[in-house]
C-alpha cells in the first residue's frame, strides 16, 4: 500500500468532496485534475484512490499533490469497492464523482452549489454529459 497523500485534518467541513477512481489512467487522468483545479467553485476537498496503477498514474497524483487532499495506491476489489471507499473517507456536505477519463466544464461545482442554494429538496442532482474525443 502506498499513501501519497494524507486527508488534511481541519475543522472546516467541506461543501463538497470529490473522488476519483484510478487504474492505469495515465493517459487522461491530468485531464481530470486540472479541471478540477479550473473551478470557479473552490470549495471542496479531492480524493484519488488508485487501485495499484502499473503506468505513469502514480506520477501524475505525485505531480499534483498540492490540489489532492488525499491519496491511496492499493489493490481493490473494482471501482465500486473503491468508490464505496472514498465516500467512507468523505467530509464534505455532498459527494461529487469524477471519473479519471471524465472533466468538469470550470464552472459545474459552482452550478450545482446554486441549485442546492435554491432547491434543498433535492437528494440527487445531475446534468447532460457531453461526448467528446480526445485530442491526442
């Protein structure tokens, strides 16, 4: 087990947590990353559990641990058992999922906190998803 990142202990509960399940996405995972770190919505903290990567995926969570409030490389049992785990280590209000070959338009945090804002009736909240290919 290899712990890159630890949670970052303080008293501010954060509106959002966001977890990202990793194996072997070195090919887009900084993709994800910065457009995380493009949000106008600030926040939040960010979870990454990678599930034993092989490839330069390690590299990248090193690379950005600045903007990672925490880390894990270890085996799993597949991408519910560590998504099940990165909401048992969760602090934030609501739990946003970001899948390491998906991104965040740089507003998206912000839009749904202005839906809560709004409507706090609501216990699932979700929106169009675009196709696109990418670039290489």
């Amino acid at each position: 087990m290899i712990i890159v990142n630890k949670i970052k202990h303080d008293t501010n509960v954060p509106f959002f947590t966001i977890i990202t399940v990793v194996k072997n996405g070195g090919k887009s995972l900084q993709r994800a990353i910065d457009s995380l770190k493009a949000q106008t919505f600030q926040d939040f903290e960010y979870l990454i559990l990678d599930g034993g990567s092989t490839d330069n995926t390690l590299e990248i969570i090193k690379n950005n641990s600045l903007s990672i409030d925490y880390s894990i490389s270890r085996k799993d049992k597949g991408l519910y058992d560590a998504l099940n785990q990165g909401v048992g280590l969760a602090r934030g209000k609501f739990i946003g999922i970001l899948h390491s070959d998906d991104i965040y338009e740089e507003d998206a945090l912000s839009k749904v906190f202005k839906i809560i804002e709004t409507d706090n009736k609501s216990s699932i909240i979700y929106g169009a998803i675009k196709f696109s290919k990418i670039q290489k």
